[in-house]
C-alpha cells in the first residue's frame, strides 16, 4: 500500500502553500482520495507530479503550459474543463449584447416614465389655468356689481353688501399673469 499525505505534509515537502497544493490537484485534475473530513490524501506520485509542476513554474512556464510527465498516467487526469478562446468571446459578446440590450430597454422606459410625468403635470396646470380663470371671470363679476352706479335707495330697498371696497381690476390681472403658461 502507498503512502498517503494530508495536504499540509504535502506543501511542506514541496515548501509551498496549502492552498497552492490544492489548486495544484484541481488544475490538473489529480485523482486523489478523500478522508472521512474530505481532506485531500496525496500519494508519493501525486507528489511527484506536483513536484514537476513546480519545477515548470520555475522555469517561467504558465500553468496552461505545463506538461504532466508521470509514469501512471491513470492516476492524472488532465483538467479539460476550459473553454477555448473563440467560444468564451462568442458567449461574452452574446452577454455584452444582451447587456446593451437591457441598457436600452432601460432608457427607454425611464424616458416613457417621465413623458407620463410631464403630460400628467401639463394637465394639472392646464386644470389649474382654467380655475383661476374662472374665479378671474367671478371676480370681475363682483367687482362690476360693486361698481354700479348707486340710485336712490328707498326704505323698502336692501342695501347691498360690499366686501373689499374699490379694487381696481388691473392689479388683479397682473397677478393673474403669473400664473399664465
């Protein structure tokens, strides 16, 4: 039976990380068992390798470059989980276009939204306008009733009630004029 290592005894004989052993096992897919916690048990060929990983590394390789050379070649299996360039960039670009997409969708929306809230607003002020022009048109009413010539009241007559005094018009409509569009 070989010898197994816990990840730990691994990465000091090999004076590297915990972590680096891991990704070491995951990249190049190393078949390695597990324990009863499902802590990685690495074999002395396991070790081997990673040595010769190592060594690359050295020499300035990047890991998709690295070669596995082991003499049991069914206890490696090379991790072919990657996606080629052109099929990621196709995928991207899909994404990216989708992306716009949305972006657009959004902006229009946004721009439907405040179309709404300005014609909503446009009709508040119009409904507006035309109650200050009506209690314009009351006003002027009034104050032509309080500007009838005065007859000879007989003590049969009501007299009239008149509230405000003399009001000229003019300041009225210029104030009126403030709220015109």
């Amino acid at each position: 039976m070989e010898m197994t290592m816990k990840t730990k005894e691994v990465s000091e004989q090999l004076g590297v990380n915990p972590t680096t052993v891991q990704r070491w096992a995951k990249y190049f897919g190393l078949v390695c068992e597990t324990n009863e916690h499902g802590h990685y048990l690495f074999t002395d060929e396991h070790v081997a390798i990673m040595r010769n990983v190592q060594d690359q590394l050295k020499e300035g390789k990047r890991m998709r470059d690295i070669q596995i050379k082991g003499n049991n070649v069914k206890a490696v299996e090379v991790n072919k989980h990657f996606v080629e360039t052109s099929a990621y960039e196709e995928k991207l670009e899909a994404v990216m276009s989708r992306v716009n997409e949305l972006d657009e969708k959004i902006s229009q929306k946004a721009d439907d939204v405040v179309s709404y809230q300005l014609l909503k607003h446009r009709t508040e002020l119009e409904d507006m306008m035309k109650m200050i022009k009506s209690l314009e048109e009351r006003l002027c009413e009034m104050e032509s009733k309080v500007h009838q010539p005065v007859r000879a009241v007989s003590d049969n007559d009501e007299l009239p009630m008149v509230v405000g005094g003399n009001v000229k018009p003019k300041k009225w409509r210029s104030f009126m004029q403030l709220f015109s569009l």
